[in-house]
C-alpha cells in the first residue's frame, strides 16, 4: 500500500492548546484543528512511522534526527505559562532515519545527523491533534538552509520509495506566512496568493506542477506572502515526494486574515 504525502498546517505557535483546561481553541483555529485531528484516518493504512519536515529547522545540508524520542522544543514566545509543558512523547524511528539517509545519499545529496536536538513546534503542535496518544514513531529532517525549492523536491523524491514501506512523508508549515500582515485588511491579498499556489499545485501534468511550483516566486503576492520561504519549503518536499499522482487541495481556511491550504499528494 503506497501511503499520500502531505503538506500540512501547523497552526500558529501552540494555538490549538491555549485553554489550560484543555478546552477547544479560538474559533477560527477550529477548523484547521478538525482537519488535523482527521488526517490518519483518512490514510489508506495506519503509518508505521512519520518523516515529517518542518519550517522550523534548517541546517547547511539536510539533517535527519536520528535519536529516539526526543524533548520538545517550545521555540515561540509569548504564550499562557502552561503551554510550555505540552507533551507529546512519541518514539523516533532511527531505523526510518538511517533508511532515509541511504535513500538520500544514494541520489547524490549529502546529508548529516543529529539525535539529540529537540522536535520543534512545528512537529509536536500538529502531531499533539493528528496523532494525539503518540503512538506512531517520528523522524524528523530539517530544510536546507539555502532554501533552494528544486533542491527541496529532488530530495523528496529521493525519499518516495518511504510510502511503500509504511512511512508517511509529511511537510509541516504554513501556505501563508507573512507574520506583519494581520487582519481582513490582508485577506485579498492571500486569496489572490493561494488561488495561484493552489493552481500550480493541482496541475495535473507533474513536470509542469514542479516547474511552476519551484518558481513560486513568479506568482502573484509570492513575496507578500512569505517574505522569508521556509513555511513554504515544506511543501517542495512532500511534492517531490508525490511524484506523478494526483494532487488535491486537502484543506482551506481563513485564520488571522490568512487564507491557508493544505495539499495531499496521492
């Protein structure tokens, strides 16, 4: 069974979590929260492990975390007291890792390890909704720090023959990510921004799909966007990854003025 890839948003800082009575988040985060609750369900079979890539970590070559569980680290500020006590305290996978890494070695792209850097919220702030009894073992691999998006989908092809083998390949960022831009006055702009991702995202022809995504920069309020473009580089992965199937927009909504995506690759 080939398991979908999948570009996912990880919500802002612990948004899902800041009721300290464990009650449901702001409304407009309600959505997002439902789609991550759902997303194993809606697998073809449950994951033996994930490789999830996350905006939140980069390094000079891609870096796979190769210990086994890991801290958290609660890089955000600003938050309710409580919410730097989360927990989410699934397994690693090294062995996911150590296959990772031949997988990407043999395709020609260096790589390195790391067991003891901590899961970043963009790992355990989806994961605590998505897979919320941390019964399935992570792996986690930083971005480039070039940010380079060709580089970033030839390294998630490298990784797609991870799907037959029971791992999910998720990226964990955010379609939208321009942290200055707040409020409806911002809306427009980020539909015009996501109608035009979402476009080249779908397009049924795979060579074109790529192109036009690693060209992201062309398309219309690319850089209003995301003034920086590492939420967005999750997603070059998990569309590297897809290969030829299909894509699917998996989720839209609107939180702080921001019209966000989610995409499913297969």
């Amino acid at each position: 069974m080939t398991l979908p890839t999948l570009f996912l948003p990880h919500g802002g800082g612990p948004c899902f979590f800041m009721d300290p009575q464990g009650g449901p988040p702001d409304p407009m985060w309600r959505p997002m929260q439902a789609y991550l609750a759902e997303l194993i369900a809606t697998l073809p079979e449950r994951p033996r492990a994930i490789l999830l890539v996350s905006g939140h970590w980069e390094t000079p070559v891609i870096t796979l975390n190769t210990g086994d569980g890991q801290p958290l680290l609660y890089d955000y500020h600003g938050f309710p007291e409580h919410t730097y006590r989360l927990r989410w305290n699934a397994g690693g996978a090294p062995d996911v890792a150590r296959r990772a890494a031949s997988l990407l070695e043999a395709a020609g792209h260096p790589i390195a390890e790391d067991a003891a850097r901590g899961w970043d919220h963009g790992v355990f702030v989806p994961m605590m909704v998505a897979v919320p009894d941390a019964d399935i073992p992570l792996v986690q691999m930083s971005l480039r720090s070039d940010l380079d998006p060709a580089a970033h989908i030839a390294t998630g092809r490298a990784l797609a023959p991870l799907r037959d083998e029971g791992v999910l390949i998720a990226g964990s960022g955010m379609s939208f990510h321009n942290m200055r831009a707040r409020g409806p006055a911002v809306t427009a702009q980020a539909e015009s921004w996501d109608a035009a991702l979402t476009a080249a995202v779908t397009d049924p022809n795979p060579a074109s799909r790529a192109a036009r995504v690693a060209a992201w920069e062309d398309l219309p309020q690319a850089r209003f966007a995301h003034p920086q473009a590492e939420h967005l580089l999750p997603l070059m992965v998990a569309l590297g990854a897809g290969g030829d199937d299909r894509a699917v927009h998996d989720f839209r909504g609107v939180v702080i003025g921001w019209v966000v995506s989610g995409y499913r690759f297969g």
